[in-house]
C-alpha cells in the first residue's frame, strides 16, 4: 500500500501579522504538519526565522511542526530547533559533503554535492533521534539521489527540493520527478516534495511516489484553502 498523501503547509508565504490564525487556517483546512523555512543568509542568499518563531508556534497548534534547516552549519542549530518544539529535523545533504566547484564560494549558490560523509550525517541524525525527534535529509534539485544510499535506511525521510532553496514563489522543475522515482524504488520512508507544488504539479510528484507535499502560495493564497489540501490529498 502507498503511503497516505499529508500536506505540510510552509509558513513562509502565511500572514506574519496574524500567524496565530493562520495556524488555525491550517488546521481547519486538513494540513498534517507546519513547515517552518529556516535561511541563514550562507547557505542561501535570504534570511529568514529562528527558534522563537518555532517557539509561538508550539503552544498554539498539535499539529506537527518541521524545522528544514537551510543554514550552512545545522549541527550547531538543530538543538535549539528541538527545544524551541520542532518534531522533525530536516537537514541539508549539501552541509555534510564536498561542495562542487562552482558553488564552495560564500556567494555560489546552489550549494550541490556528488556525495556525502555518511558518518557526520549519521552522527547528528542519531542525536536528533535521541530526542525522540524525526530526521529528514534534503536534496538540493543539483545533488543526486544517490549520494542518500549510504544512510537510507537509518533516516525517517527525505526532502526533494523542487525548486533551487532560499526564495518563494519559485516554478517546479520536472527534474524533480525521476529523483522521487529513484528514491521510491530503494526507499519506503516519507518522501516529501517542497518548491512550486500546485493543482499543475502536485499530480506527477505523488505518481513519482512523493507522500508529503509542501505548499505555500498554493495554500496561503487559496480562495478555499479546505479544498485546496481535499485536492492535494486526494491525489493518487
């Protein structure tokens, strides 16, 4: 059986004058979890939200809440994301490997890697695992799938970034696809989508084997947010 379609709503594109009701909006609409977009400037060009956001969101919503960290030394912050409430810890893949020639620079972006130092990435996914905490790692859309292989089956998830990281409003890249397939075939953990998901593309990432859809502008900007996560659950 496929995993069951959940809709994270990204709090990046929601009402930061009103958050509290738009967590409500969230949860009245069906979503499954809050994805809070976390940018250090290094990383990524733009700069966004710490721990204390994560911190008033906690008390106002059972719904759980995924810190993706797009900061350039996540081990440093993955601590204070997991006291401050997070329930999922999602860690870039290109953190924890050597970055390709043309993105080691402060100011080259996308950062991308071929592969990764699978004892580093399984020593902060085991002390996130050690709070009771769910680990996900991230792939930028330039590093490969296979670069994963080695620590699979020892992570709760994975992150397919279908768009580059550190902007909204971004358009889906369909490379995205053949990335959730080759993942899907080795991989029966949650497989999430994150970058321009919409009634267009949502479709070809769950067929792809995507169980976790993360919207934005699709959610936030909905005439009907309700029948906005119906549609994208409904989705075989």
């Amino acid at each position: 059986m496929p995993n069951p379609i959940k809709v994270s709503a990204s709090i990046l594109c929601s009402d930061f004058t009103n958050l509290g009701a738009e967590i409500r909006k969230c949860e009245q609409a069906g979503v499954d979890m809050i994805h809070v977009d976390v940018m250090d400037g290094q990383f990524v060009p733009n700069l966004t939200i710490g721990p204390l956001i994560v911190s008033a969101i906690r008390p106002l919503t059972r719904l759980p809440i995924e810190a993706h960290l797009m900061v350039e030394y996540p081990w440093r912050l993955m601590e204070s994301f997991i006291d401050a409430g997070a329930d999922i810890i999602s860690l870039q893949a290109e953190c924890y490997g050597e970055r390709r020639a043309a993105c080691r620079g402060l100011d080259q972006y996308p950062k991308e890697v071929d592969a990764i130092n699978a004892a580093k990435v399984l020593g902060d996914v085991n002390k996130i695992r050690a709070r009771g905490k769910k680990a996900f790692l991230v792939l930028n859309p330039g590093t490969p799938a296979s670069c994963l292989a080695p620590v699979l089956g020892d992570i709760d998830g994975v992150l397919v970034m279908s768009v580059n990281p550190g902007f909204a409003k971004q358009k889906f890249m369909p490379a995205a696809v053949p990335k959730i397939q080759e993942l899907r075939r080795g991989f029966k953990g949650d497989i999430a989508v994150d970058g321009g998901i919409n009634a267009e593309t949502a479709p070809a990432a769950v067929k792809a084997g995507a169980s976790i859809l993360a919207t934005a502008s699709y959610f936030f900007g909905a005439g009907d947010p309700q029948a906005a996560v119906k549609f994208l659950k409904g989705l075989k």
